[in-house]
C-alpha cells in the first residue's frame, strides 16, 4: 500500500506534466495580487500605445508558450478578451518577421 508521501509526489508528478499545476500557482498568484489590489484608487485609463505595448508583451508571452505568465498579466492589466483590439502591424511601425 502506498504512502501518504508517495501519493503526494504522483498526483504532483501528474499534475505537472498536464499542465495544472503550474495554471493553478499562477491562478492563485493572479488572486492573490487582485486582493491586495487597492480598489479605493482607480486605475488611470490605458492610452492607445499602451495598449498596443501591452498587447505586444501578451503576444510574445503566449508565442514562447508562457501561458501561465501570460495569464498573470491578462488579469493584472485587465485585457480582457473583449477590451483587445485586433493588432495591426502597420500601425505598430515594425516589420513582421515570424510568420506563425
């Protein structure tokens, strides 16, 4: 019969390489930074630029794979899906050298 300990360690093993795992950490990080977030202050208006910065550093994020991070900053910066706006390179100013 297994352990208590040997049981841990599997369902953690089997947690990480679905992919839960490391979701749930920055799940819960995203919670955590949202309750110590002061809701008293309002946050400023994002202009368009930052927008587009922002939209750009979700895109390399979820490009490379790092979902998780990815989700992290989705939530702290509030870019919901229906606040994105479609990015157009030609307004970015920049050439387009991967093609996904």
């Amino acid at each position: 019969m297994a352990t208590v300990a040997e049981l841990k360690a599997v369902l953690k093993d089997t947690l990480e390489k679905k992919g839960v795992l490391g979701h749930l950490k920055a799940r819960i990080r995203a919670e955590v930074f949202s309750a110590l977030d002061d809701d008293r202050e309002p946050r400023p208006s994002l202009s368009h630029e930052n927008l587009l910065i922002n939209e750009l550093i979700r895109e390399y994020l979820e490009f490379n794979k790092y979902k998780y991070t990815a989700s992290v900053l989705i939530a702290d910066e509030h870019l919901r899906k229906e606040e994105r706006k479609s990015t157009n390179i030609e307004e970015l100013h920049v050439s387009q050298a991967v093609n996904r």
